[in-house]
C-alpha cells in the first residue's frame, strides 16, 4: 500500500510540473476569437468531407482524412492498424461488398489548442447495406487529434468504437 501512495504522489508530481511547463501549455489563450472560429469551420469542413466520401463508398477520397505521417495512431473496435495503408485496405474491403452506406454526424465538437493542432470529438451513426443483404448499422463514439500540415488537417492520432443496436 506504502509503494501505491509514493507512485500516485510521483504520478501527480509529473502532471502538476508538466500542466505548469512552457513546453507543455496550451497556446489556446493566445489564439483570438477569429482564428479559433477558422480552425473550427475548417475542421467541421473536413469532417463532413469525409463523411461524405464515406457516403460515397470512395476509400481513395475517405483516406485523405488521415495523416500521411509516420506518427499517424488511430485505433478502431480497440484495436490499433499498422498504419495509414491498413486503414485504406480496410475502406476498400468494405466498400468493395457494400451496397450502400448511410453515415452522419450525431454531434462533434472541435477545440481549437493551437494554429494547427485542434481537438475533434463526437458521435456519427452508421447504416451499412452489403451486397449479400447484410445489414451493419450503429454509433460511434470518435475522438481525435487533427492537425494542419502544408495547408490541410488531418487526423494524426484518433479512436473511434461501436454501440451497437440493442
């Protein structure tokens, strides 16, 4: 019980020194009110972009929405892919035997951090229709980190998982 107490102290000592860096602070309160409105329209922008593309059963246009850097971390029924080409694999097999697809936002939230880092977090509710006449619908829950590179945002790290219907 005494080594739980001296971690937890050592844990709370990182985060207290850490939430108090320079390095580490947001640069939120430095953003003005029209910035942090153009990251937002911006950000909602691409994610109804690819909400669309998603509708439209184009994994090659759905995959745009991922960074193409190596740091990429995106995590899907709790289970992280390799990386950006196992994402675009795993569009393109679905897409390949799916009829048609029904997605839309439920909520989203964006919270701008920095020029271009942003915070996206919301629920989409998903209907997929297969070609054999099989029937995958339900809502995820979608958190990510998005980021602006050369002009564009995109999802560096991210999650999203499934309720499924009762």
């Amino acid at each position: 019980m005494k080594n739980i107490k001296i971690i937890a102290i050592a844990v709370l000592m990182v985060i207290t020194t850490a939430c108090n860096s320079n390095q580490v602070n947001s640069r939120e309160e430095i953003l003005s009110s029209e910035e942090k409105e153009n990251i937002i329209s911006e950000v909602m922008a691409v994610s109804s972009k690819w909400i669309a593309d998603n509708n439209a059963m184009d994994p090659d246009r759905a995959i745009e929405f991922w960074s193409t850097s190596p740091d990429l971390r995106f995590a899907e029924f709790g289970e992280f892919f390799v990386n950006r080409d196992s994402i675009h694999s795993t569009l393109k097999s679905y897409y390949d035997f799916t009829r048609n697809m029904d997605v839309k936002w439920l909520s989203r939230d964006v919270r701008p951090i920095a020029q271009n880092i942003a915070l996206l977090s919301g629920k989409f509710q998903f209907k997929m229709e297969f070609d054999n006449d099989e029937v995958f619908e339900g809502i995820n829950a979608f958190t990510a980190t998005m980021i602006k590179e050369e002009g564009k945002w995109s999802l560096i790290q991210g999650h999203e998982s499934t309720k499924l219907p009762e």
